[in-house]
C-alpha cells in the first residue's frame, strides 16, 4: 500500500521558534491534510491542501502541497506551548469506482520548552 | 455540540474476551470510520462505512468486525480479543466518502491482558 514518510519524528524547540515538518512519498496524492493530536484527544484538522503548489496560511501555521505531488511540508512560526502534541500528514488519493485512500504519516512529535 | 462521540474511553479486557466499542456522530454525515492508533505507527483504517447499509476492510481488519446500525452509529466489536489488540481506537466521520474534513472522536483506550 501507499506509504509517507514524516520528519522528523520528535522535535524538542524553544518557545518562540520556528518549526518545519515534512512528509514524502513515492506515491502521488490528490489532497493532502495536517492534523494535529493533543494530549488524550483526538486529531483535528489544522489544513487542507487541494493542488500541486498550494501553499495556504492558517495563522502561524503554512502549509504547502508539494509541486510534484509526492510531498508536503507544515510550519509553524514563534512556536508557544500549546503548540505541543503530535502533528500528522496525511494524504489522499481515488482508487476509482467511487472510491477514496486516506493515508497517514507516524506522525510528528512537538514538544516546546517555555 | 457533541461532534463523534465513542464510549468507552477506557476498557480493561483479559485474553479471549469480547467487547464492541460504540460510536455515534450528530453531524448527518454519511461516512465512518474506525482507526487504532499504536506508538510509532500512526493511524491505521480498520474498517469504514462508505454509507449506511455498506461496510468495508480497511489496512487492518483482522480480528474485528463492525456495524453500521443506522446512519448515526457505527460499533466496532472485538470477538476474541487479543493482546496484540491493545491500542488507542478513534472512530471519525466525514459528510461523503470522498474529499472533505475527517472528524475524529476523543479516542477509546483499550487494554488487553
């Protein structure tokens, strides 16, 4: 089946900085998406992305769809605590007859220090 | 609003019991699902419901099965469980099978001896 591969899989970052994550694939998607898990909870989309170099802002967090369709990137500008948790991609392809394929990524772990 | 709600959200079996873990959404939406989640290796599709009245396998299906009671309620049991079962369940529901937003209830911890 299709694979991503997220990076990195933990960050441990000053309060205030910037944070860069990645998934790449050697599969093509037509859609990827961010989610973000905290604590106990369950994850929440954070940004849809819908065409090859999109690149789309919600707050500190951008996101972009990778030119080639294979990857995607998210940041996260002057990082605050509740920034902490667990970021997923996950990317999304149609198997035809109707049919979607939502892949996820192992996930990124964020951990800010005040 | 509630959003997707599951219960329990924790349960302690031993080996060889059973048990199903319900899931109802308030959304009116069409679609649903049930993942695991386990250290290290993100979210995983068990089974989805593309709409009521049909139910399909996701990547891994061994060891479950699932109903979809109506268009609200989607339970996943568990008929023999196993260790290897011991893992974070998320139910999630989406208005169609196709490009949209997945919800995600609060997750139901599952523990088997």
């Amino acid at each position: 089946g299709q694979q991503l591969n997220q990076s990195p899989q933990s960050m441990f970052i000053q309060e205030g900085e910037d944070v860069s994550m990645n998934c790449t694939s050697s599969s093509i998607f037509n859609t990827w998406l961010w989610y973000k898990q905290d604590p106990g909870e369950g994850p929440v989309l954070l940004i849809a992305l819908y065409k090859a170099g999109e690149l789309t802002s919600n707050g500190r967090l951008t996101a972009q769809f990778g030119i080639t369709r294979k990857d995607s990137f998210l940041n996260i500008s002057a990082s605050i605590p509740s920034d902490v948790g667990i970021y997923f991609c996950a990317g999304q392809t149609y198997s035809g007859a109707g049919s979607y394929q939502l892949t996820f990524g192992k996930g990124t772990k964020l951990s800010v220090i005040p | 609003n509630a959003g997707v709600t599951q219960t329990p959200k924790f349960q302690v079996l031993k080996t060889g019991q059973s048990m199903t873990l319900q899931c109802a959404q308030d959304m009116n939406h069409n679609s649903m699902y049930w993942y695991r989640q386990d250290p290290g290796m993100g979210l995983r599709l068990i089974y989805y419901s593309a709409s009521e009245g049909t139910t399909d396998k996701g990547e891994v299906p061994n060891g479950y099965n699932v109903s979809r009671l109506n268009k609200r309620e989607f339970s996943l049991r568990l008929e023999s469980a196993a260790p290897s079962q011991t893992s974070v369940y998320f139910c999630a529901s989406k208005l169609d099978w196709g490009t949209g937003e997945l919800f995600f209830g609060e997750g139901s911890r599952l523990t088997v001896l």
